[in-house]
C-alpha cells in the first residue's frame, strides 16, 4: 500500500521514546528506520509498521549491546602515558618504525595499515575499497603490526 505506514510508525516510536532516548538509542532508532526504508519494506497496515520497526529496533539494540560486551570501551582519563627514556629521541624512533614499514612490509600492508590508521578508515571501508573481505583486511593488518613490533624489538631479522 504505501510506506507512509513505515514513517507513521517512527514518528510515533520517536515521539513516544523521546524523552528517556539516549544518543545510542536515537541512534539505533534511526539505523532501524533506514534499514527498513533501504529495504523497500512496504506495510500493508499501520500495526505492521509499527512492529516491524520496532522488531528492528529491538534487534538492532542487541546487536549493540552484543558488540559492546565483546568490545568494551575503557575510559584513558586516569591514565598516564609513560615517557619515552631520556637517551632517545621521539623523533628518531618514529624515523625508525616509518623506514620498518615502508622496507619490511609488503605494498597491501602499508596501504592498509596507513589507511587505518592515519586516515581513520573502517575495516569494512577498506575492505570495498580492495575488493576484499573485511576478515582479510583485519588479518593483515595484525600481521603488519605484528611484524613491525617485532623487528623493532630485536626478535625478527630484517629481511632486504
């Protein structure tokens, strides 16, 4: 019939959530209608439109508490960065660790890792943008890390 019924519902969902809604969950509720909208869902009635967005909304807050739970955030007010020693320079250890890359790891990892992060990129951004699976790019960018970490270390020779 018409999607009207989709945007009758969230403008009652948003009305009735409205004051105890959090940042989060205006967030989600307006994930959950956008997931809906792309979907070309169209419902047939009023009461269809108000639990399907509604089962999506329920659905897309699990799924936030589910990520939140295997990710979660500390907070770095209380904590102190230590100092790097006396005897050396910042500047010449970041020389260092930029050499290490650009010589040690292979032309996908340096994209990779410098799309990631210096210009803040998603994994999944990346990953369209490779024309790989967002697995893939997490992998090798562990491995590039890894690799770097441990050559700085002293535990890995230099390979060139």
């Amino acid at each position: 019939m018409s999607r009207n019924f989709l945007i009758d519902a969230y403008v009652k969902l948003r009305q009735r959530l409205q004051h105890g809604l959090s940042d989060a969950g205006d967030d989600a509720l307006n994930d959950a209608f956008c997931q809906l909208w792309a979907g070309r869902y169209d419902p047939e009635t009023k009461e269809e439109g108000e639990k399907l967005l509604y089962t999506t909304l329920r659905h897309r807050q699990i799924s936030i508490w589910r990520m939140d739970r295997r990710h979660p955030q500390t907070s770095l007010a209380n904590t102190q960065i230590a100092e790097p020693p006396p005897d050396t320079d910042a500047e010449d250890m970041y020389r260092q660790v930029q050499r290490l890359v650009e010589t040690q790891l292979t032309p996908l990892q340096q994209d990779i890792l410098m799309h990631h992060d210096i210009y803040d990129e998603t994994y999944s951004d990346i990953a369209k943008r490779l024309g790989m699976q967002e697995a893939a790019v997490r992998m090798q960018l562990s491995r590039a890390r890894k690799k770097i970490r441990e050559i700085y270390q002293g535990r890995l020779k230099i390979k060139g």
